[in-house]
C-alpha cells in the first residue's frame, strides 16, 4: 500500500494543503539511512528510519494516514 500516494489523496479530497516531506540523511555512504518528515493537516509527523529516502517518506506519510484515520474513528464515536 502506498501511503505517501494515499495521503495526497486525502488531502486532495478534503482540500487540504498537499504533505510536504523533509527527508536528512544518517549514516555512512556505505549505509546510508534516511529520515523522513511530513508536515500535513495537524502536524508534523516523523516516520521510521529507512535505507531509501522513498521508504523514509512512506513511512512518515503511514504516521501522519494513520493519525488521521485514528482522529477521524474518534470524532465519529462522539
């Protein structure tokens, strides 16, 4: 499942600003790790670290669908 593709999806179809990724990168040449931040909706959301920058923002982009999907379960159990 694609989630970075998922989150502008849902920003698209709620007219939210797209997600903006800052991805650094940790570790050596040899072994490089990535970091990944999204800012979307709420907040800014930070994801595992990764050996690719494109699995870094995945996983940032799974936090912030997540943390989404999460607040908008609870609104509809109020």
């Amino acid at each position: 499942m694609s989630y970075k593709n998922l989150l502008q999806e849902l920003a698209q179809k709620h007219g939210f600003s797209l997600p903006v990724y800052s991805t650094t990168s940790d570790g050596s040449v040899q072994v490089p790790m990535f970091k990944s931040t999204v800012v979307f909706q709420d907040g800014s959301f930070q994801g595992e670290p990764a050996n690719t920058k494109k699995q870094a923002e995945m996983n940032a982009a799974r936090v912030a669908f997540q943390h989404f999907e999460d607040s908008k379960s609870f609104k509809l159990l109020k």
